[in-house]
C-alpha cells in the first residue's frame, strides 16, 4: 500500500481569486425576481399583488366548499356500510332511508345490496326463514316453503347477485327496472300472512 500512494501530495493549497482590477470590491450579484418587480410602475405592482390575492382566496374559498363534500348530501352524513355491516345489522337498519340515499348517490348496486337484505329481514319477522348472519342466500331460499314467495326470492336473489358479486354496471335505468322487482316482493312480503 506504500509504494502506490508514494510520491502522493495531499496537502490542499487554496487559491486565490482573481478580482478585477476596475471592481471596487463590491459583491456583483444579480438580484433575480426582485428587480422585475422593483422597476415595475406602480399600477402594475397593485395589479400583480391583487391577483394574488384572488388566487389565493379562490383557492381557500375552493378548499372550503368542497372540504368533505364527498359524505355530505343535503347537509345529512351519506353512510356507506361495509357488506359485514349490513349483515350484522340487518335487523335494526333504517333500510328505506339508507336506499334514498345510495340512490341520491347514483350507488345502484349498493341500494339493491340494501334492497336485498331489507327482503331478507321481513321474510324472517314474517316467519318464513330463520334470520342468521352466517347463512348464505341460497339457504335462506331453500328453507322458503311458500313457492310464490320462493319463486320471487329466487329471482331478486339472481338480480341482486349480478350486480352486486358479478359487479355488472348497473344505470339508473336498468336500476329502476330491477328495483321495482324489489319493491314488488317487498309489497307482497307485506300484505301476506305468513302460513
């Protein structure tokens, strides 16, 4: 290791910079951004400090606005429950509020996922199936014994889980189409004695 680094001067000199003779030892720099502005008339320099000011307030008045606009509808919180949270609270859920909303926010597979589990809650307070949050839908359907209510559960069952498993795009169109198959079950849920 000695003889490659033999012969090696590692001592630094610093050298001195050259000035110019006619400098007067000023420091030359050049003011940048600052100078424009300096030598602008004063009409534009009120100008300029007025259209920041606008950009800015838009900007704060834009934030404001649309700060949490994606949960609020009409000053009212929109909740969009996980699927487990359905599940879970099928029982006590306010189903007819929460389909407003999802409808008011164009969220037609999670308004029938809704729609669905309104149908299974009033087919187990009407008797008809033994509510549990694990049993699959084709359970529920095969402990229904009234082959209308079967027939009509079966159908909602495949609507529901082509847009909702399937993730078909659904529009408002198609949705109110099969939406009116819900409300036609629910309906008849509703007028029939369980037996």
């Amino acid at each position: 290791m000695e003889q490659v680094s033999k012969g090696v001067d590692y001592k630094f000199q610093e050298k001195e910079v050259e000035k110019d003779e006619d400098s007067s030892g000023d420091i030359d720099f050049d003011p940048g951004v600052g100078s424009w502005f300096n030598n602008a008339g004063p009409v534009f320099k009120v100008a300029l400090i007025i259209i920041g000011i606008g950009v800015i307030l838009s900007l704060l008045i834009w934030l404001v606005n649309n700060s949490g606009k994606s949960n609020l509808k009409n000053n009212q919180a929109v909740t969009i429950l996980s699927d487990e949270e359905i599940t879970e609270k099928t029982m006590i859920l306010d189903f007819d509020q929460l389909i407003k909303q999802a409808e008011d926010e164009g969220k037609y597979a999670y308004s029938l996922r809704l729609f669905y589990q309104w149908i299974i809650r009033i087919l187990a307070e009407n008797g008809y199936i033994v509510w549990k949050k694990d049993k699959t839908n084709h359970q529920f359907l095969n402990e229904l014994e009234d082959q209308d209510i079967k027939s009509d559960f079966r159908k909602i069952t495949l609507i529901f889980e082509k847009y909702w498993y399937g993730e078909y795009p659904i529009d408002v169109n198609k949705y109110l189409e099969e939406k009116g198959k819900f409300n036609n079950l629910l309906r008849e849920l509703n007028e029939r004695q369980p037996g």
